[in-house]
C-alpha cells in the first residue's frame, strides 16, 4: 500500500462469487477541502452489502470495496474542515456527499438530495470511486462524519450508522413516543433496532414476526408483546390497533398486504424500510380503503437524525445485538454469507483492523 495515494481493501469482482473477497490496492478520491480521512476500526456488515455483492439490487460497479457502517479515528483532514480533529473517534454511515446546496439539502433532507453519493459502488461528481468500509481507510465529506459518544463501543456503534438510523429516521420524524402503539414487522438486523428505538422513545411496542421462536429476543429487546403471522387469521384480534407499522422486512412480495393494513389505526401508516430484490406485491385499493391507511418508505437518515440517535442511544445504553469476526478475506466471506443466510444475532461487525492492515497513520 502506498498510503496516502492508495489504500487496501477486500474487494469482489463478480457476481457468480458474490462472497470471494480478495485484498487489493485502490485508489481513493482526492481530499477535498472538507473531507476527513479516516483509519478504520471496525465496520458493520448490512444486508445492503450482500444485495450490492449477490447483484439482487442490479449490476455493481466491480471490483466493489461495500461497508457503509464505520467507525475509526480521524488521521487527516481537509484545510477547511471544522466538524472534527484528529484523533477523534468517528463514524460514516451509507452516504458520504450530497450537494448541501439544493431545494432538499437546504430542507434538513440531504438524504434526499438527488445529486447525493453512497459509501460505495457510486461516483463522485469528479468522476472518481466511492470504496466502502471493508478497507484500510476512508474519505468522506466532514457533513457525514460522525462523533462517536465515548460509552458506545465501536463494535455496537457501528451497526447503527445504517440500520440504526434506517429504522430510528422514520421513528422520529413520525413522533413516535408515549400514547403510541408501534408494530415492527421482521426481527432482524433492522427490527432489532426498530424495538430497541421505539421502546426508547416510550411507544407500546409489538414484534409481528413469521419466526415464532423469536419472541424471547424481542420482549429482551422491548417489545410488549408479540403476534405471530403464522397463525391463520393472525390480524383479526389486532384490527385498528396500531399508530405506526415499522416493516423491516425484505420479504414483502410473500405479504398479505390487507392483513397488515387491517391492523393500523385509521388514517395511519405502513412504513417499509427492508428493500427486497423483488417487486412489492399487487395492491388493490379496497385493500387500503378499510383503514384509510398510507404506505410509505423512507431512506437511511439525515446528520441531524443521525445525531440525535447517537445522542439517545448514549443516554439510556442502547445496544445493537452483535457479533465481531476479524476482517481478512475468509471473514469477510463468512460475515457475508452469515447475513445471506439469515444467521446473524442480529448484526455483525467486522473488527480486527489492525492485524489485516497494521497500525495505520
């Protein structure tokens, strides 16, 4: 590696070896005058990795360096630069610029902006690579860095910089708190969060799940109770219950849709942040009409949200359920295909950074 003109990473290079990963040099955008590098520690391993890899969301931009959950320590930054300093513990979560300057952006909804660049497998104006989290370093604009409150290890901090904030966003910005009752469907990497972040915020919380085995997680991690969809007619006992639904499944193609909208209070929504590789399924307006309900979806977070979650999870010990394996390239296959399989309790993270690529400046 010559640092700071290349990095390392563990890349992929097809989609028919979606797992296969191999350390290789690359070579990352230029410092801009605001951007932060940094020498990373650890970084989450997101379904949204695994749909980037297996190629279930469309064609990648290969070799793909993915991770857009990272937390490390500023080594450098830009001559503008004024959010952070070196030496700072940071985290980057699925979005590293956006053009802070439009209609959306000036909103407070940068995460919207449609000029934005992601983590990875996305170009920068310029026309340079954006490389993700499974390497040596990173650069990012200092708007998308993020301080890292000190009782948050790195390890459970670094999960919520995608799916913490993907579930935490929708949460806030709906004013879930005391009086509501919240279901989260799907107790995975992200409905983990969504009952440890609904709970937090004082909402009656239930678990809707097709694993009936999964209960004992979800009341540990806050749910008041849980419903099980496997049962037949599981809706019925629920209709009109609930003031917000947190879908966080990527399986809503298999959904009864009239089910789940039959149990919202009326005039309330259905809220789906799990992005499958399939079409959502055939909707028929009656099916909607009973409750009057909305769908709606909603993408990753703003700084601002990004922010107060940090700042929440930090003032009442919120912990992302994890489990550590060491970044090489068998760890990396084996945190991947952990996911895939839907074998992760709930969230994995890739430590270890120092053993693969030394201590680095």
């Amino acid at each position: 590696m010559v640092y700071p003109d290349t990095f390392e990473g563990f890349m992929v290079h097809s989609h028919e070896k979606w797992s296969d990963f191999q350390k290789e040099e690359f070579r990352p955008k230029s410092l801009a005058e605001r951007d932060v590098e940094i020498a990373i520690e650890a970084c989450g391993v997101c379904g949204s990795d695994v749909h980037t890899l297996t190629g279930g969301w469309g064609q990648a931009r290969l070799p793909v360096c993915v991770g857009h959950e990272v937390i490390g320590r500023v080594v450098t930054v830009g001559q503008n630069t004024t959010t952070v300093k070196i030496g700072d513990r940071v985290g980057v979560g699925a979005q590293v610029w956006a053009c802070l300057e439009c209609k959306v952006c000036r909103s407070g909804n940068e995460n919207y902006c449609p000029h934005q660049v992601d983590t990875y497998n996305c170009y920068y104006p310029d026309g340079s690579m954006a490389y993700g989290g499974y390497a040596s370093h990173i650069r990012a604009h200092e708007y998308f860095v993020f301080a890292i409150p000190d009782n948050l290890e790195s390890s459970i901090a670094a999960p919520m910089l995608c799916a913490g904030i993907t579930s935490y966003s929708p949460l806030s910005r709906a004013k879930i708190g005391p009086g509501k009752t919240v279901g989260v469907v799907g107790i995975g990497g992200l409905g983990h969060f969504g009952i440890l972040f609904a709970a937090a915020l004082g909402a009656d919380v239930y678990a809707i799940s097709h694993s009936p085995n999964k209960e004992a997680d979800a009341k540990a991690l806050g749910a008041k109770g849980f419903i099980s969809t496997r049962e037949k007619l599981w809706n019925v006992p629920w209709k009109n219950t609930f003031d917000f639904i947190l879908n966080t499944t990527d399986a809503t193609d298999r959904f009864d849709m009239s089910a789940y909208f039959s149990v919202l209070a009326i005039n309330d929504i259905f809220h789906t942040v799990g992005i499958s590789d399939k079409a959502f399924p055939p909707l028929r307006t009656q099916d909607m009409m009973g409750t009057g309900c909305s769908i709606a979806a909603s993408h990753i977070g703003s700084r601002g949200e990004i922010q107060e979650m940090l700042e929440l999870a930090a003032k009442l010990n919120i912990k992302s359920w994890v489990e550590t394996i060491d970044i090489s390239e068998n760890g990396c296959k084996v945190a991947v295909e952990k996911v895939f399989n839907g074998n992760a309790k709930y969230r994995v993270t890739l430590v270890g950074y120092d053993k693969a690529f030394g201590t680095r400046a």
